[in-house]
C-alpha cells in the first residue's frame, strides 16, 4: 500500500508541474483500447495459471501541448480458464503429487493506472507515443480448490491480492480527423511482484513446500484503440 501511495504521490506532482506550464494549452480526450496481454504464472504457477489474456481499457485524459500529455483509465480482462492434468509423481514446487488429479483455475484482472504520455509528431496525422505510468492491479483467481493435493494442505482458499506497480510502452497515433484518431501501442507492466494472499494456515505449509508467494511474471500487452479529441 506504501508503494501505491508513492507512486500516486509522484503522478501527482508530474501532472501539477505540467499543468502550471502549459495552463493555456490544454485538450481533453476519451478513448478505449482492445488489450491482448501474455502473463505467464511463475516457477510453478505455469503450469495451472492461463498464459495470455484479452480485454480492454477505457480512459479519459488531457494533452497540454503537441507534445505531452496524461491519462487516467481503468482496465479489465476477460476471464480466462485453464486446466491441467497431473500425473502422480509431477513436481510442484517440492510437492510430489501424491496422485493423478486435475485442476481448472479461471483469472481475470481489473484496476486503475495514470500515465504520462509523450507525443513526437511528424506531420498533422501522424506521431510516436511514449508512455511511463503507474497502475494498481487486482488478480481475482478462482478455483485453487480444484487441486487436490493444494487444497488438503489449505492451499484452496488462496486469491489475488492488490498491488501497484510501474508500467512503460511506446506506439504510434493516426489522425482520422481533426478529433478522431487510432493509435497501436506496445507496453510492459510490472507485474512480477503479484502475490497471493493466503490464509494462517497454509502459510508455513507454503514455506516448508518452498511455494512461492509470487504468482506471475512480469507482462506484455498490445494495444489498438480509437480515441476522440474535444
């Protein structure tokens, strides 16, 4: 939560610092963008966790001058399942799977971000986009009770717990019209340091097995979206 509070604190002060400076030159905007994300689960975690990811972001902002810019949005995914078979003897972490089973875990994410945009035009329709930000990201994962084996050891209650982290990506924007315009854009979110949140009884359970409380890596999005200047 500290980390949150930091990050916002630091957006904040950005924003204020460029909206003295450019205080006469401003133009909102409103967007969506379709998002395809790849999100591998980490150490073991890959094996029952969904590799990618599809959804969307909407979002609204301001550019202060032909060159920078802010956005604030919230951003979503579908809910992706994924099953796995375990044959008897598999690995996960120091666990030896007692017995073939099979598991079924569904995740989905949701959460808010700011971002600071810088825009290098090269002529009235077309520019490059430079983004730095910071979002808070809620992992909701359901079905950790479907693993036997994790499940006996109070491993089936386990979820998702909300954390901030630093995001960059870079594109480019077309302009359609004079208030119209698509963009494409390519981005990395620090999602690496997701973890979950378990209860007082599976936690030295997760610490004799050496389970890693680390849930993800870090991701990579693509993005395409329309957006609409006032």
């Amino acid at each position: 939560m500290k980390n949150v509070i930091k990050g916002l604190v630091l957006l904040s002060s950005i924003v204020s610092s460029i909206n003295i400076a450019y205080a006469d030159w401003i133009q909102p905007l409103i967007g969506v963008d379709y998002e395809w994300s790849k999100m591998r689960g980490s150490n073991s975690w890959r094996s029952i966790l969904p590799k990618s990811y599809t959804g969307g972001d909407i979002y609204i902002g301001a550019q202060f001058s032909e060159y920078v810019g802010v956005e604030l949005g919230y951003q979503s995914t579908t809910k992706k399942t994924r099953k796995h078979a375990f044959k008897a003897q598999d690995q996960f972490f120091d666990i030896s799977v007692p017995a073939d089973s099979t598991s079924k875990v569904n995740v989905r994410f949701h959460g808010w971000y700011f971002d600071l945009l810088g825009y290098l035009p090269f002529d009235n329709c077309f520019g490059l986009i430079g983004t730095v930000g910071y979002g808070v990201i809620r992992p909701k994962v359901v079905g950790m009770d479907s693993i036997a084996f994790l499940n006996t050891l109070g491993g089936g209650s386990i979820h998702g717990r909300t954390v901030g982290g630093f995001r960059l990506g870079a594109g480019g924007q077309y302009m359609l019209t004079d208030f119209v315009g698509i963009r494409a854009l390519a981005r990395w979110k620090n999602t690496a340091h997701l973890k979950f949140k378990s209860n007082s009884t599976f936690a030295p359970i997760a610490q004799q097995f050496r389970i890693s409380r680390r849930l993800f890596k870090d991701t990579g999005s693509l993005l395409v979206g329309i957006f609409v200047k006032f």
